[in-house]
C-alpha cells in the first residue's frame, strides 16, 4: 500500500507481471532470439526477442484498465488502449537486447 493510488498500482502490477512473462519467454527461446527482422523508426535493429517483448508488455497494458494509452521503442505511435484509463505509458521492452547473441544477462 506504499503506492496510494489504486489505479497506479495496477499499472505497476500490469508491469511486473510483463517483466515475469518476459523473463520466462527470454528464457525459453534459444533458437533466433538474436535473430535481425525490421529496423524501427529510430534506425535500430528490432530483434525477434525484442517484438515478443514489446507484445508482452501491450498485452498486459491493455488488460489494465489504468492505462489510456502506451507507446515504444518498437512502437513508438501511440496506441490508444483504454479510453477510462487514467495513465499513458511509454517504455523500451528490452533494453540492451542487442548483446543477446553474445549470451550477455540483459
């Protein structure tokens, strides 16, 4: 009950459960995670993991009711989600995926 907000913490709640399923599919693929497949907006390589990271995190995003509207790094327009929702987001799914072939911790 640190966080008053009720709303708010079911974002933060909506997040750490992405973090979790994030943690467990990065874990699972082991075949083509590294693997190059569209360049973003910003000039970077998107990696397979780094999409299904990104689908992840909107999926549980629109499940919380908290949240009108997300943006990425992969997907940097704004994706309007609940029109109640309270709070927009915006976050990098996987941070430093690019050394993922090289079997660095992300």
């Amino acid at each position: 009950q640190r966080v008053p907000d009720a709303a708010l913490r079911d974002v933060f709640l909506a997040l750490a459960q992405s973090c979790r399923d994030i943690s467990t599919a990065v874990g699972n693929v082991v075949d083509g995670a590294a693997q190059h497949t569209t360049t973003n907006t910003f000039g970077d390589e998107q990696l397979k993991v780094d999409l299904l990271s990104d689908r992840m995190i909107f999926d549980r995003l629109k499940a919380c009711s908290a949240v009108a509207a997300a943006a990425s790094e992969e997907t940097p327009e704004l994706q309007h989600l609940c029109p109640d929702g309270k709070f927009t987001v915006t976050f990098d799914p996987l941070d430093g995926s690019s050394i993922i072939g090289t079997n660095f911790t992300v």
